[in-house]
C-alpha cells in the first residue's frame, strides 16, 4: 500500500538510498539542506513521486516551513524517517562551542524538530510511524567523536519520550542504530584498516549495508510490528558482543 514519507538527509548515502527506494511507490518529501546535491539528486532519481526540500536542521523557521509546504501538497504524512546527520571529528580538548552545538543540534535538536512539525500531519495517517537513525556510538565511545555520540545517545531517549507523548495519536516511534555503514562517505572517511578491523568484529564479518536499514524499516512501519513502540534496535552484525 503506498505511503507518503519524509525523509531527512537524503541527498546523500543512507537517506539517498532510502529516497529512491520509497519513490518508487510512495509519495516522498526529501529535506535537505545542499541546494547543489538536492538538484544533483534530482536528476539521479529521476521520479515524479518525489519532492525536494531545501531546509538547514539548525533552523527551526526552516523546517517549520518546510512541514507547511508538505501540507499545502497533501493532508497527512504516514512515515517521518529523521535520518540526516552531521560529524565534524574532534577532541574534547579543541572542540569549539560553536562546533559541538552544530553537530548535537544538527543531529538531535534537528530531529526532535521534525517530529514536533510532523505531528499534525502524522495524526491523521491511519497508522502513523517516525523512525529515529542513531548509531552504535550511542553505546560504544570512539575517540574524538564525543559530540557525535551524546547526540546519538539522546536520539534514543528521544525516541523513548516521543512514543510516550504521541501514543495519544497512535504515532509510533522507534530508532535504529546502525554500526559503520557501507556507503560512499564511509569508504571514503575510514581507512581500509578501520573498515577491515569492523568486519571483522562483526559476527556476520561484513560492514552494516543500507539494504539492512531499508528492509528493518519496512518491517518498523508496518502492521507485523505493531507491538513494537519506544524501542531502539542495534542493526550492527553482533559487533557490540565483543
């Protein structure tokens, strides 16, 4: 049965992905903030069900804008997917304010934004559902990304607070916390020995691939998992076993 879905980030790996998946039966809004990628990834997916949406996280008038666009182009949304997110990599020594702020607020305070704009429109779905993106470092510290992980913890008692709040709506909610996924910034930001070191951590001796988030969102949205609400789930392949 086709959807009408919102997905943040999605001009770039997961969110892209998830994006061109979802246009091809489904009515789907993209908020991104790269007017350049957005035009970019028009082209690439190429679909009439799909509408782009340019908005910066760290501006609420902005995203309050953009859930008021999505209304003047439909009466509901049933699936608010908060995907996009942002690391800039430092010590806690040389982290600026500034820096720290944009990634927890890019990541975090973004996120808790769009389910605030979403709820009215995510109300009148007859089975509405928002899925939160974390990560393993939610629950495993790295080196020099400290910013990037208190703001994936706080997803996850996000998520938590929300399914709480909205259940007077029937608006589930749920997180997802991928480990290292298999995508071009990935490749591209890991050397081959951090990547290789992941696999092999992994019980399945493979990095996490976006088709994995795709196919356990499938299943979050969707009527088998009805009794599932408030709970984060660790898509990582065993590798916070060991």
């Amino acid at each position: 049965m086709s959807k009408i879905i919102v997905i943040t980030g999605g001009t770039s790996g997961i969110g892209k992905q998830l994006a061109k998946e979802y246009s091809h039966s489904n009515m789907v809004f993209v908020l991104a903030k790269n007017r350049e990628k957005i035009m970019q990834t028009k082209k690439e997916i190429n679909s009439k069900n799909i509408f782009f949406i340019e908005c910066d996280l760290n501006n609420e008038k902005d995203i309050q804008k953009s859930f008021n666009y999505i209304k003047q182009k439909t009466n509901h949304i049933d699936v608010l997917i908060n995907n996009a997110a942002y690391d800039n990599m430092s010590s806690i020594e040389n982290y600026s304010y500034e820096e720290f702020s944009k990634i927890v607020s890019t990541n975090l305070i973004g996120k808790m934004l769009c389910i605030k704009y979403s709820v009215n429109l995510l109300k009148i779905s007859d089975y509405p559902s928002i899925i939160n993106i974390a990560s393993r470092l939610a629950f495993k510290p790295m080196m020099n990304s400290s910013a990037y992980c208190c703001a994936a913890a706080g997803i996850i008692m996000l998520t938590k607070c929300a399914a709480l709040e909205l259940e007077k709506y029937s608006i589930r909610v749920n997180s997802i916390s991928p480990s290292l996924t298999k995508t071009p910034l990935a490749i591209k930001s890991y050397t081959k020995d951090v990547i290789n070191d992941t696999e092999k951590k992994s019980t399945r001796k493979r990095l996490c691939e976006i088709n994995d988030i795709y196919n356990l969102i499938e299943f979050l949205i969707s009527k088998e998992s009805d009794f599932i609400n408030g709970e984060n789930i660790n898509l990582n392949g065993g590798i916070l076993l060991k």
